[in-house]
RNA sequence: GGGCAGUUACCAAAGUGGCCAACUGGGGCUGACUGUAACUCAGCUGUCUUUCGACUUCGGAGGUUCGAAUCCUUCACUGCCCA
C-alpha cells in the first residue's frame, strides 16, 4: 500500500491524497460503506460501484469468521473472490464487537474470550490470531485487535484499556510481520488510536502508534458516547502526532457533520454504518438535510428525494413515493434509502477533496455544515 | 313472523358491579440509531393540562345501586338458525 499525499489546506488540517493498492486506488478524503457479513445490505456492487461511486468497503472480522467461517472463505479464495468485490476491503478487527457485544465477551491479556451471537459457542479472539483471520478473508486493510473503550469510560479504565490496547498492538504487529499476504496481493495493517476523551491518553497512545511506522492509522475509540466536542478535541490532540504522510482513518465515523469536522482536522478516512442502517430506518442524508421518510410531511410531497442528489434514485423516485414505501414496510424503500444515502456520502467527501485541491475547504465546508445538518 | 348470539376507542378484540380512560394486536403519529446481534428499538395514540390532576366515554334512552362498560327495562342495528 502506498499513500500520496497530493495537498494539504493552508487554512485547516483538511488533505487530499491518494491511496494505492494492488486492488486499485482511493482517494481521499474517503468514506467506506460498511458491509459487516460480506454485504453491504440493501446494495449491489454494481450500484455501489456505478452509482455511489465507493472506492472501498469494510468487511468484519468477527461476522465473517462466525458465518461464512474461515474454511469457506479460504475455499473461496478469499473475500473478493467470495462476494465478487474487485476494488479494496478493509476488515474491521473485532475490536469493536468487544464493545458493542460486550454482555457474551471476558478480556483477558491472552486475548478477548467470546460468546457467539449466533449460538452461543465459545471463541477466543487473540491479537495473532485476529491476524491470521484477517489474512484468510484477504483484507487489503487489516486492523489491530483493540479494546473500543466506551465514551463514558473514567480515566482510570480507560488507561488500563488503552494500555491493554498497546500490548495487544505489539503481539499482533509482530505476528504480522513474521507471516506472509495469502493471496498473492499486498496486505497491510493499520494500528488504533485508543485513550477515550482524556488528551493526555491519546497523545500517549498517538505517540506509540506513530513510533510503529505503519503505512496507516487509525483513531478509535470514538463517536461512542462521548460529546462531538469531545470527539472534535480528541482528533485534533491526535491528528498533531500522527505522522502526515500516512493516511488517517476515523474508525466508525459519523454524521455529515462529524465526517466534514473530521476532515478539516486531517483525518483522510471515514466508515459508519449511518447511511445503511438509519436509510434502512427511514433516514435520509441528503444535501438540503436530514429528513425522516416516515414522517407524514411527505405524504405528498412529489418532489425529487433530493433536489441534488447525484444517484439515479434521486431523480427516479418521489419523497411521497418512498415514504409510501417505508409505511408498507416495502423491501424497496431500503434499497432506495441506502443507495441514495450511501451516494450522498460519497459525494460529500469528493466534494470535500475537490475543494480541498481547490483551496477554498473551509468556507465551503462552512456553508455545508448549516446545510447537512438541518432537520427537513 | 319466531329463536339464539352480538353491538367496547381508527380497526380487531379483552373486560361481565368499585383495582377501568378501559388488557392485547394491528393501524396511525413521533423519536432513536455513529469500526452493524438493528427491514431494529422506544414513546405517544378520548379531551384539557408541562406535571399533578380534572373532565367526558364502552350502540340510544331510561332505571337499580353509595358506585355501572359490567345488572334491569326498552328501542335501534348486525349475524346465524327456523318459518
């Protein structure tokens, strides 16, 4: 993997660059559907590819290694092969079901003992092993097994954690180094950024992360109850250590706003399943704001979703249509909401380079906030 | 014409003397969702009130009772059966 830092703004943190691997580039800034179990739901790849325009995708690693299981996928050869996605995929390494399925989970310093969601077997995710996992689905982006430290977390805990966070790093960057990409193809990983909203934590855990030397970082561990402000103020204390020249991905982030805030602090690399999951509950992005396709406002409103939307669905479907369609509990409404919601995201962050190279990022970036905010 | 059963909120349907403004579904309205256990979850759904609470309701009218959606009388309507 290589990364091409192409310009940075003279008037925020905000750049653009480019991101080269061997299954194609990305450039960035860059939002990453997410597409847990080897889907991105609701969406093909020839809509994700032609009409969202999605130069990367995430795949998980704790989904993928439960169901299909490795001996499929590396039967498959590999998740490309499986689910027929040529461009890159990036996998998220568990971490974060540590937090979210943190009922059927026990860590320990060998690793993160586990319950399956799916029948309750018993699993244990290690540092290494999480790598070796990673290299069966094929990532091209593999991440660090970490612990996601809760937003609410005292300071006490979340130094603990992060600290369990650096020696897991540790085991698992020399299990990566000592074993070999299985496709054929180059694959890399990236280290996480933990430390929970304390800035002396975060520079602490920034500052092993960037002695590692990777070829990407990322910031975790945010965007999990915590305040925005707090997520804000947290990037900047990070992003000032994280070395330049690598790219820097915000894992699990956000909003429209969050994504625009988080670009203008130097972060190159976005993922959320925002756009999928909440289209698939009824909520629309788009560029004049947020709407709620149930709410009854729309009933007959024959407008276009979004007046400047740049997918197909945009112009193809009415307000009142879809709305229409979310009251029937119609399996359209979601396909149409993901698509349109996931295109709205990608082109927010190609617009976001295009004024970044253009130079004038921060007023525009300005305007777009008021606007992708708004509730419609 | 006779017999039987029934009529409860937007719909369906519990409730058969006080714990009932009335269970539960559905429908409707609103909200939540951030490295996806999520086509999920939560709240509201008689009127007024921010809350407390007050008021008006269970086909209509009248009655019994301290007290009625619940008991009685009668009327209306609906369904089934017999002529």
């Amino acid at each position: 993997m290589k990364f091409d830092l192409q310009h940075t703004d003279s008037a925020s943190w905000a750049r653009a660059g480019v991101i080269t691997t061997d299954h194609g580039t990305i450039e960035t800034p860059i939002f990453m559907p997410v597409g847990t179990v080897a889907s991105v739901k609701a969406v093909h790849f020839h809509e994700l590819k032609e009409d969202i325009e999605a130069q990367i995708i995430l795949g998980n690693t704790y989904h993928l290694y439960l169901r299909p299981g490795l001996e499929i996928l590396e039967q498959a050869g590999g998740l490309h092969k499986f689910n027929g996605w040529n461009r890159p995929i990036l996998t998220d390494s568990g971490g974060y079901q540590v937090f979210s399925l943190s009922a059927n989970r026990k860590l320990k310093e060998e690793g993160a003992h586990f319950r399956s969601h799916i029948d309750g077997s018993k699993h244990l995710f290690t540092p290494e092993n999480v790598v070796d996992i990673q290299r069966i689905i094929g990532a091209d982006i593999m991440m660090a097994f970490d612990e996601c430290t809760p937003g609410d977390a005292p300071y006490a805990y979340a130094k603990t954690s992060m600290e369990l966070t650096h020696r897991w790093l540790a085991r698992g960057l020399q299990h990566f180094d000592t074993t070999e990409d299985k496709y054929g193809y180059s694959q890399t990983f990236f280290p996480i950024v933990q430390g929970c909203v304390y800035p002396d934590l975060r520079r602490q855990s920034a500052e092993f992360i960037a002695s590692q030397q990777r070829e990407g970082n990322a910031i975790g561990g945010l965007a999990v109850g915590e305040p925005a402000e707090k997520m804000y103020e947290m990037i900047e204390v990070v992003n000032e250590i994280l070395p330049s020249d690598k790219p820097r991905y915000l894992m699990g982030v956000g909003t429209p706003e969050n994504i625009l805030e988080g670009i203008e602090r130097g972060v190159d690399m976005f993922d959320c399943v925002m756009p999928t999951r909440n289209g698939r509950n009824g909520m629309l992005f788009t560029s004049e704001g947020i709407m709620n396709m149930r709410n009854e406002k729309w009933k007959n409103d024959f407008s276009p979703l979004d007046p400047n939307g740049t997918s197909y669905v945009d112009y193809s479907y009415t307000r009142a249509y879809l709305r229409h369609l979310f009251i029937s509990k119609e399996l359209l409404a979601m396909q149409i909401a993901s698509i349109h919601n996931l295109a709205f995201y990608l082109w927010l962050v190609k617009e976001a380079r295009r004024h970044i190279l253009a130079g004038d990022f921060v007023s525009w970036k300005k305007e777009m906030l008021t606007r992708v905010s708004r509730r419609l």
